[in-house]
C-alpha cells in the first residue's frame, strides 16, 4: 500500500537498470530480462561467491555530508523487516575513519589493575566461550534533529542513526576473569585503533555485567566500518562507548574523562551543569511504514509498522495513535522481543483517505514511557543534543502523501 | 570441568587454578606481554595525572607548535575556523547560545593533554612529541588565563590547573520524565 518516495519519484529506475545491466560486459543482466516478464524461460544466473540484493532494490545509508568530512550515515530504516539490520546498511559513525586491520596482526591488550595482562590474538578470542545476542547500537546524537518540532522529513533521517545486529564474541567478564581484577579497579577504559585512537570508560560494574567484545556481526565478521575485526559491545548504551577497533582495554581506578565523555556526549542542562556519563539509551519508537517521504496510493487496509527499543530491558507495550495522540492502540509485538534490542510491532489501520497524523510509544519493562518533545524539553531546556527519544509524528495527508507532523 | 567426574581430576584442577590464584573458569588462554610490549601497547591519561609521560613545555614553545599545526583549523587565537573554538565562552552556559570550549567546558586540563596525544593534528594524529603537546596546552591554558606566561608545563603541574567549569558535571538522573 505504501510506495517509496524512490518509487513515485523516479518512474525510470527500472529501465535504467535494465540498460545499465544490459551494458554490462558478457552476460545478460537479470534486470534486463526482466522488461520481458512475461517471456522468463532463459537460464538464470549460475551461483556467486557472495550475493547481493537484487538489482531492483536500492536501499542505502544516507550520509548528511556524502564527501569526504562525511562521519557518519544512516540507516534507513523505512526499507527493513524484521528486527534485524542488515550489515551493509548499519549506520556508520566514525570520528577519524574507517581503519583497514589485518586480522592476523590484531591484537588486544588487557592491562592496568590487573593481576595478570594479557595478549589476546583473534584466533585466542575465538576459542574462547562466545556468546551471539540480539542488541541494537544506537548514536546518542540520534534524533538530533527532532529537538525541534519541525524534525527531519523522513525515518532515516530522524532515526537512522540506530541499528540491530546479532552480535558474537567473548563476554567482557570471561576476559577480565582471565587477567584478574584487583580490588581498586573501578572502572575500564576502552582504546580503538583508528588513527584518533577513540577511547571511552566504562563503570567496571557495567564492563561485568553484559558487555562484549564482539568479532561476529549476523553470522559473518564485524563489519569494517563497525570495528572490524573487533569491537566493544556495551548493549542498550549510547554507540559511541562500543569502542570499535577495540586494540586496548586498561582496568582502571576512575574513568580517564576522555573527550568523548566530557566535551562531547554530555548533557548539557538550564542550569548550566551538564549530565556526564549518560550512558543508557531510553525507551524509544517511531513508526517506519506509512512515514515521511512515503506515499499511500489510496484509502484502504494499511499496516502501521514500526520498531521500538530500551536500553534498560525489553519492550513490553508499545501504543499508536492515529489521530495525533487524542486516542491510542495497543499494537502487536510480533516477532522476537530481545531485551536492548530492536522490536517489532504493527498495527492493522483502514485509511479512510483523511488527514491522520500517526504516533507510536514505547513503554519498557521498567514502566518507562517514551515521552513527548514536550516533556523533554520542559526538564532538560534547548541545549541539550543527545537522547532524544520523543514521540514522532507523522502526518498522511489526503493525497496520500506523508511528511514530517509537528506533534 | 565442572562436573566432578573424579576427585583426583578435581584435585589436580584445584592445584592448577590455585596456581593461576583465581577461580575456575579461566581457560588460560591469551599471552603475558613482555614489559617492552606493554610499554607500546599504549596508556591512558587520567584526571589525577596517572598516566602523563616524562617531558616538559613552555607557554612560547606552544605558541609556536600551535600556529604551525594547529591555528589552521582553529584560528590563529583559537578562537575557532573550521574546527572548534578552543577559547571563551565562559559565563555562556545556561545562556540561549552556550559556547562549549576547552576554556568554558572542560573539567580537566589532562583531557586536553590526552586528546591531543590520540587524535591531533587532525591530518597526522601522533605526530607531536610530549614536549610539543605539554607546549601547545600549556600555550591554551595561557591563552585562558590559566598559567602564566613563565609557566613550565610537565607531568607534574598540569594534573594541578584548575578548570573553570570543573564542577560543571552531574551524575545520569534519568529517568526524568513522567
């Protein structure tokens, strides 16, 4: 019922995939047969060494500044299924780069208050007990933006700094146990190996509680740009603490106050203190189908879907409201609901072809309830930048077309 | 390992795990860094000086290592370009239009040691000695009023500056909605 803003948009894309396929050196492109549908008897393609989405397809991330001062893209999340985030659209955001690391010269140097440092090489990770779970990585500056009511005009935009994986590795605790902890440590500090060498600190209660160091990411290796060939996993904390290209890890008596923890990734508040170590991510929502820059092409069966996540548990209700927040639903949790992980949920809706604005909110299992921009605000003032998870509007209009809704 | 399948096995596992003088659930896995591969593996700098290297720099050392790898980017009094002002600001926080710098923000000048050994100059990360970057934040702190033209900065002095917003930082007490 939905179609893309690509779809309506681009009227050509289809056939100029078809050429460009049929440009293509040697064989006839898939895309190309395709303008024939009626008339598929040829051979299909033999099997490739590592697939790809169908030439149909055009799901992307979305960079804010696609050149080369580019730190980060999104995910759009409008394209997916399902609770997982395909590897190849997980949001990116990196402060120096994406580093290029040999696997077998890696290595992971677990030091400081310590009774034993050790060397771990990939292959001595490996072998240790692993551990593969559902948790999403969410930027803290996701939904920056939407501080302001008029937000951005589409899902990928507002929210797409956030994605789920199934993530594999080593519980952070088994390889602390290894090194042996001594009685004043307190905290760890986590060093990547990009050329900024980007480091964050992590409260030793919370480094032995869930964190991983992750060499697995949906059943294939740690993406480059998400730290390969191994990251920092801290599940339902904001993304810039999973150290990606974890090199280093030194068991400490406080926290170093990198700038990562102090100039940037605090929260600044009216009375000019500022919330440091903000770690987890909020109880959040927001509906992907119908959303801005989609366009329903005609009154009728819709369903409303969307993914909500916390970073303190699971997801135990989330709500949509069609009529701008006046009344609200229970939606369906469908599907896997993993604590600090994407959940998905739907709602059947019949548009009757009216003006609608469409609102989704997520309670988790702590009894927290995603609030409005207005509660934000009303508690942290206008300078704060990071954790905003308020509730989003969107607005369908009568011509089916659905943007930004000022809530 | 846990099953007990025979108490010799037990035994004998006890005297190993006594022997690593921990619990039993380490596999032994990963190898003892010599103290040169420690020594490289790197370190971190820490509020309380831990961590700072040996060395020492002066406000016009820094003067002269910040105009030729800094003031670029920053301006040439740090006032901000590309990159971030690094100065001012300060009495701006709970103003409309807060000015979040080194000088108005930063709780620690070790952060400001720390970083730059990571991540600048932008384009050639670790390229400064220690000397060059105790210079260069000593030449900020300077620009700040926050050590005195003569001043010499090492290991010693720097965890002692003062930053202006040093008790600018709360404890996370969210949730703080309804």
């Amino acid at each position: 019922m939905t179609t893309g803003k690509r779809g309506s948009q681009r009227p050509s894309r289809r056939a100029f995939i078809g050429l460009a396929g049929a440009a293509a050196a040697g064989s006839l492109h898939p895309a190309a047969r395709a303008q024939t549908a009626d008339a598929i008897r040829d051979l299909g393609e033999t099997p490739s060494d590592y697939g790809r989405p169908s030439p149909f397809e055009d799901s992307k991330r979305w960079s804010r500044a696609p050149d080369a001062t580019a730190s980060s893209s999104n995910t759009p999340l409008a394209d997916l299924e399902g609770i997982v985030t395909p590897s190849g659209l997980h949001f990116e955001r990196h402060h120096t780069g994406v580093p290029a690391i040999d696997p077998d010269t890696h290595r992971l140097t677990i030091h400081g208050l310590v009774e034993r440092p050790l060397v771990f090489t990939m292959d001595d990770l490996v072998r240790m007990p692993s551990a593969s779970r559902f948790h999403f990585i969410e930027c803290s500056g996701n939904s920056a933006r939407e501080w302001s009511p008029a937000g951005a005009p589409n899902v990928q935009m507002s929210h797409g700094l956030a994605s789920c994986s199934e993530w594999t590795g080593v519980l952070l605790a088994d390889l602390l146990d290894e090194v042996g902890l001594k009685a004043e440590a307190s905290w760890i500090v986590a060093e990547g190996a990009d050329a900024g060498l980007m480091s964050r600190s992590v409260p030793l209660e919370r480094a032995l509680d869930d964190v991983m160091i992750a060499y697995g990411q949906n059943g294939e290796a740690v993406r480059p740009e998400q730290g390969y060939p191994l990251r920092l996993l801290v599940p339902g904390c904001e993304g810039s603490i999973s150290v990606k290209w974890l090199r280093r890890i030194e068991v400490a008596h406080m926290p170093s106050m990198a700038r990562d923890e102090t100039s940037k990734y605090t929260d600044l508040l009216p009375d000019g203190k500022a919330r440091q170590f903000t770690l987890v991510m909020d109880a959040k929502s927001v509906i992907t189908r119908p959303s801005g820059e989609q366009k329903l092409d005609g009154p009728g069966f819709v369903e409303i879907r969307g993914l909500a996540w916390s970073g303190r548990g699971t997801i135990s209700r989330v709500e949509v409201s069609t009529d701008g927040g006046d009344s609200w639903v229970d939606a369906e949790i469908e599907g896997p609901r993993y604590a600090k992980a994407f959940t998905r949920f739907r709602s059947p809706w019949r548009w009757d072809g009216g003006r609608h604005v469409l609102m989704s909110r997520a309670t988790d299992d702590t009894g927290y309830v995603q609030p409005t921009l207005a509660a934000l605000l009303e508690t942290r003032g206008r300078s704060t930048i990071y954790h905003n998870n308020r509730i989003k509007a969107w607005e369908v209009h009568e011509s089916g077309e659905v943007t930004n809704a000022e809530a | 390992m846990r099953r007990r399948s025979s108490r010799l096995a037990f035994a004998l596992l006890f005297v190993v795990v006594a022997a690593r003088a921990d619990d039993s659930e380490q596999t032994g896995l990963g190898s003892k860094p010599t103290a040169e591969e420690l020594g490289a593996a790197g370190y971190t700098v820490f509020p309380d000086g831990k961590g700072l290297p040996e060395g020492r720099g002066t406000v016009s050392e820094g003067k002269a290592v910040y105009q030729q790898f800094c003031a670029a980017c920053h301006g040439r009094n740090a006032e901000g370009d590309e990159a971030a002002a690094l100065v001012g600001g300060r009495g701006s926080l709970t103003s409309e239009r807060p000015r979040k710098t080194v000088e108005s923000y930063w709780p620690y000048a070790t952060t400001l040691w720390d970083y730059v050994r990571r991540s600048m100059p932008y384009e050639s990360p670790g390229s400064l000695t220690n000397d060059e970057i105790y210079a260069v934040v000593a030449h900020l702190l300077n620009l700040m009023g926050l050590v005195g033209d003569e001043d010499v900065l090492d290991r010693e002095s720097l965890p002692k500056i003062e930053m202006p917003n040093r008790d600018g930082f709360v404890p996370d007490d969210r949730p703080d909605t309804d």
